[in-house]
C-alpha cells in the first residue's frame, strides 16, 4: 500500500472538498446560528457515502447518549463537520434548499474528473461522449406530500403524490461505470395547475447540458418515447448528436417507406462466444421522413438483427443523424444499446437494496424541497464514487479486497462506527486489510 497515493482531484478526500467548496455559494435561507448550510449538506452526503438506511439511524450516532465518539470524530476528521444537527434540524434546513443550487457541485465534479484524464476513456465514434436519458421515480404516496408533488388520481377516487427525475448519464459501451450528471426533477411548476412531464424536463435537461458543457461532443442516446419532431429539432438546435429507438406502432410511415425501398445498404459480422457463433446482420436507410407531421424531418434508419447460437432473434430499429458505414456498425449498435445503462447501471443501482443508496427511501417529505435535495444528494454522492472506481488505486484496492460493494459499505459502516480516523487514507487501508480489527496500533472507540 506504500506506493498507493490519493490522485488529487479523482479521490475522496479531493472530491469532497470540491463539493464542500460548491456548498459554500449556496444562499442560506435560515442562517441558523447553530449549524451552517455547509453542515448540513456535507451531513446529508455523509448519510450516502456511510449507506445509512434513515436519519434516525444516522442522528443516534452523531447525538445523544447513543452518540459514538468515533463517529463524532471521524464525521470531523472525514467530512469537514463541526456539528452535526438533528434530524429534524436537517430536514428543516435542507427543506428550504432550492436543489438548483446543487448543480454546481456535480459540474465541479466532472471538472474534476476531466482535469484526471478519466472521461477520456468514455468518447466513441470519433470523440463523442454518450449520454444515456431516461426518467424514473423516487417518492409516491397517497397521503403525505409537498407544494412541488405531482398528483394523479387513483382508481378507488384518491388522490396519489409523486416525485419524478430526469436523469442523464455519459456512459461507455465497454464499461460498467456510469458518469451520472445534474438530474432534472419533474415537479409541480410554480403556480401551475398541471404536472410536468418527461418531455418537458428533457428539454430543460439537454438545455442545461449545453449550457454547462457546451464543448463536449455528444451523441444522446434515448428510447421510443423521444421519437418526436420537437425533441429532435430542440437536439438539432443544441447541436447534439442522437441514436433513438424507434418501434412501428409509433412510425407507421417510416416502415411503409422502408418497406417499399427493399435495396438497403447492408452488413453482416460474425462473433465466436463460448456459446457458439453470433451472428449481427445490420441494414441502414437515409433520407428517411420520421412521419406524418414531419415528412420534412428527414434522419438515418438502422435496423439491426442479433441471430443468438441457438437460432433465436432478437430485432431493433433506430434513428440517428451520424454518418452510416459498415465500418463502425459494431460501435453503432454498441452505443445505442448503452442506453439501458441508464437503467441497469444507474437508477437499479440506486434503488437495489444491496447497493445501499436507498435512493426510495422517504428520508422525511418536507413542505418544499426536501424530497428533491436528498435525491440530489443520494445521486452526487454516487457520482463520486464512480468517479473513484474509475480513477482511485485506494478505492480499486478496497473493492477488490472486499470482493462486493455490499461487503465494502458494510466494512466501512463498521470502521467509522468503531475506529477514530485521521483521514481517509486510513479508511481505506483498513478496507483493504481484513485484519484491522486485530491491529494493537488502532485507537478504538468505546462500545
């Protein structure tokens, strides 16, 4: 371990205080003299890097007669937290939190990892990056809500609340790692009677991206859903690339057009697996309309067929406006099927019970913006930590060591919990050493 160093901006201890520095631009609305708006993000972070599965659970350790001096300590030590407040206290406080004001630290995050070299390893075809779009919940209830819920009404004449996101990641058709961005909540607008909707928040999101990263070149890979005229002139617009899937229910006349032009480009590649041969057959059109209400709208159709070992077939269409040649088949095919990474690799890790995000959890509603903020923060926290699989020795180690994330989190809950740290690197040696707990030199904390 001796030879292990922290990188400065693509490790923990550097990526915490980068989002500790964007906290500190946020406008407290309470100014409570007790606990700095800091504080509380910083404890609301600690909550998602420690897997805490509620706020109780978390204030009995850092409060009370329950307290353990260790965690007080290492909640210091770690974290950068003075005082740690109530539960109630940071629900209080968080509540009042526009989470627009969190942007900045997944911004500064990504800057981190850009000036690390890391998302380099994420561009294709010819220096794109994905970015995989997709909406899902967080929150639902038929009785406790908030003034940004949407409604719906339930079959047996109730009224239900829910909170919905659209999230974007940049993902890469040769990793598991995912690079979660800024998500866009779907909320009950400001004097509105109506609920938002996945279509509007995708334009606000591709329209903050731009703005945000306006010199990334990207391909936005999205499902059926974002098949539409406007979505794809507001993508022109921005200048962003697109590979969309495409279904025949919803483009009749784009199949009647390829129907009646039988002579399509066409490519076959064969693949040996340890199951037998795979065989992928690829035909590509241009010059297609997308349908009636945009005959003029013309884009590139590619229709792919995957002919398994067994005989079985597997069929999908997309559209998209990069250049089609046999050449770069594979890599097409690859990248419009990342966009599942949005799901498998990003909200199912979120929301699966061992991963530990608890990102379903009700951490307390709130009147305002509770709900969105720990969201926010449950998904900064997991960027981060992609960001240290993708680029940190400490973390890469431990993870080994500890074979599953599950056992990792696990580990760590029981180090912070029993043993005074001075520092992350501490942490995470231990995490990499399965006999800590019998290291005489270790200052542990009372039971």
């Amino acid at each position: 371990m001796s030879k292990i160093r922290f990188r400065k901006h693509a490790s923990i201890p550097g990526l915490l205080s980068t989002i500790r520095t964007s906290f500190t631009d946020i406008p407290d609305p309470v100014r409570h003299r007790g606990f700095t708006i800091v504080d509380c993000l910083m404890s609301g972070a600690a909550i998602f890097k420690l897997k805490a599965p509620s706020l109780l659970y978390f204030d009995r350790m850092v409060r009370g007669e329950k307290a353990r001096s260790a965690v007080v300590g290492n909640l210091r030590n770690l974290f950068g937290v003075d005082k740690a407040p109530s539960d109630t206290c940071l629900r209080e406080r968080l509540d009042r939190i526009d989470p627009v004001h969190l942007r900045s630290a997944f911004r500064a995050v990504l800057a981190n990892l850009q000036r690390s070299k890391g998302l380099e390893h994420f561009t294709v075809l010819g220096g794109h990056y994905l970015l995989s779009l997709d909406g899902t919940g967080y929150y639902s209830s038929n009785k406790v809500h908030c003034s940004s819920c949407c409604t719906k009404a339930n079959k047996d004449g109730t009224t239900g609340y829910y909170h919905q996101m659209m999230g974007g990641a940049l993902v890469h058709p040769g990793s598991r790692i995912v690079i979660p961005l800024a998500p866009e909540m779907i909320t009950r607008q400001d004097g509105s009677e109506k609920n938002d909707c996945e279509r509007n928040a995708a334009k606000r999101f591709l329209t903050d991206y731009k703005k945000e990263h306006p010199h990334l070149r990207t391909i936005v890979v999205e499902d059926a859903l974002a098949a539409n005229g406007p979505h794809i002139k507001h993508l022109q617009d921005l200048d962003l690339r697109y590979i969309i899937g495409v279904k025949h229910g919803d483009h009749k006349l784009m199949f009647e057009w390829i129907d009646s032009h039988p002579d399509p480009h066409t490519h076959t590649h064969t693949e040996g697996t340890p199951k037998g041969v795979v065989t992928h057959r690829f035909r590509w059109y241009h010059d297609v309309p997308l349908n009636d209400a945009n005959f003029d709208l013309e884009v590139s159709v590619l229709q792919y067929s995957e002919i398994r070992p067994d005989g079985e077939t597997t069929n999908w269409t997309w559209i998209t406006d990069l250049p089609l040649n046999k050449e770069r088949m594979m890599t097409m095919m690859k990248s419009a099927r990342s966009r599942w990474k949005i799901e498998n690799e990003t909200f199912k890790t979120l929301k699966s019970e061992p991963d530990g995000y608890h990102f379903e959890h009700n951490y307390g509603h709130g009147k305002q913006h509770l709900a969105s903020v720990m969201a926010y923060l449950c998904m900064l926290v997991f960027l981060i930590e992609q960001v240290e699989q993708l680029c940190c020795p400490y973390f890469q180690k431990a993870l080994k060591e500890q074979v599953r994330k599950k056992y990792m989190w696990e580990e760590m809950r029981l180090i912070f919990y029993r043993v005074i740290l001075n520092d992350w690197e501490t942490l995470y040696r231990l995490l990499s050493d399965n006999d800590w707990a019998m290291d005489g030199e270790l200052l542990l904390a009372e039971p």
